[in-house]
C-alpha cells in the first residue's frame, strides 16, 4: 500500500466514496486541508456522521498521518477550506 502525505492529492487518500464525496464537497482538495480540520469542524458539515468522521480517522492513523487540531481546542475561525466555499458559518 502505498502511503499518502500531507501533499498529497484527495483522490490518492484510500476513503470510502461517502467520505470522499463529503471531502469535496467542502472544497479539500489535498490531505494536509484535511489534516488542519478539527473534528467539530467536520461534524458541523451537513450530512456527515460519526460513522463517517471515524471512517475518516481511521484512514488517516492507518497512513500514519494525524489531526493536528484534535485535541480540547476551540474551534478556529476559517474563511473557507481548501479552494471550495464551504465555512463553518455555512452550516
């Protein structure tokens, strides 16, 4: 298996068609926006799940990647993710 980096493209991220369809709709476009994304942020996304979000993670542990911003933090203010329009004031 081949291992995906933080440059590396979404497509190249090995998800489910769910998560994937959900990723880019939100405008992420390469691993790393991913990676910068809290999981409050992904939950605020509409249409996405727990079962999904887990999904997700366990894809990025299994590429021995993690989220930077999983911790107890607040959630940051963003503009947008990646080149799509999407912000957690969308939803």
């Amino acid at each position: 298996m081949k291992l995906v980096r933080a440059y590396s493209r979404i497509e190249e991220l090995p998800v489910n068609t769910r998560a994937y369809n959900m990723l880019k709709r939100i405008g992420v476009s390469h691993v790393g926006d991913l990676l910068s994304l809290s999981r409050e942020e992904l939950m605020r996304v509409p249409n996405i799940g727990p079962g999904t979000i887990d999904h997700i993670a366990r894809v990025i542990d299994e590429q021995g990647l993690w989220f930077a911003n999983w911790l107890s933090q607040p959630v940051v203010e963003r503009e947008n993710i990646g080149r799509g329009s999407w912000s957690r004031d969308d939803v």
